[in-house]
C-alpha cells in the first residue's frame, strides 16, 4: 500500500548485551584456570536466569528509543514506529516488529535501520531476509 519493503533479522547472543538486574555469583571451576576458586560475579543476562528476558527488554528498548528513535505503540509494546517522509514528500510510519530477539522491519529503505541495528548489536548473517 505504502510501497514500504520488509527486512527481518536475528540478534546474536542477545541477553549477553543486557546487565543483569540479578546479584549472582559462583565459585569459578577448573576451566577457569588460574582463577579456580576465586568468586565470579555474574554481570551480564544469562540465559535461564530468571530476570534476563525482562533485562534484555529493557536493554533493547532503550537503543530503540534513545539511539534510533523509535517509539513503543500504547496497543503493543514490542510494535516500535517512527514518523517519516519520503523524498516526495508522502508522510509514512517506518515499523519495528520485535519478538524477543527477532527484529522485522517495515520501510521504504529498511537496510538504513539494519545498518543501526548492526552497529549497535551482532546480528546473525544468515538471519537478514
């Protein structure tokens, strides 16, 4: 309808790029070497943590909003959407769809936003389509 293309993409290791909200720590094992025995805080979002899904929300929510300038839809939060104007001057909403770690994008030119994407998280090659 609007002439928009679509581009969709996969974040590697996502919940890795999130600080823990949790306070963890264990005692570090053989395959840490010279460092068996000592303690090690756990800072980053682990999968299988309990708060990592929540933390890494917020972690990709605060990029959208504040790097890329995107903001959240009151119907559904994970529906992000920016006011645009093409270069003929027709007014359009560029969309961000994301389900956890899967961003689809909705654009004229969704490969800028790709391009954002990846400059801000590892994104999985074989994922853009």
């Amino acid at each position: 309808m609007n002439d928009l293309d679509v581009l969709s993409c996969d974040i590697g290791n996502a919940y890795l790029n999130a600080p823990t909200q949790e306070k963890l720590w264990f005692i570090a094992g053989k395959e840490f070497g010279a460092n068996e025995g000592k303690k090690v805080l756990i800072v980053r979002a682990l999968y299988g943590l309990k708060g990592s899904g929540k933390a890494w929300r917020y972690h990709l929510a605060d990029k959208l909003q504040n790097i890329m300038g995107f903001k959240s839809s009151l119907a559904d939060p994970d529906v992000w959407y920016k006011p645009m104007t093409k270069a003929n001057g027709d007014k359009y909403y560029c969309y961000l769809l994301v389900y956890v770690d899967d961003v689809l994008i909705v654009d004229e030119n969704p490969q800028l936003f790709m391009k954002q994407i990846e400059s801000i998280y590892q994104v999985k090659k074989d994922s853009i389509k």
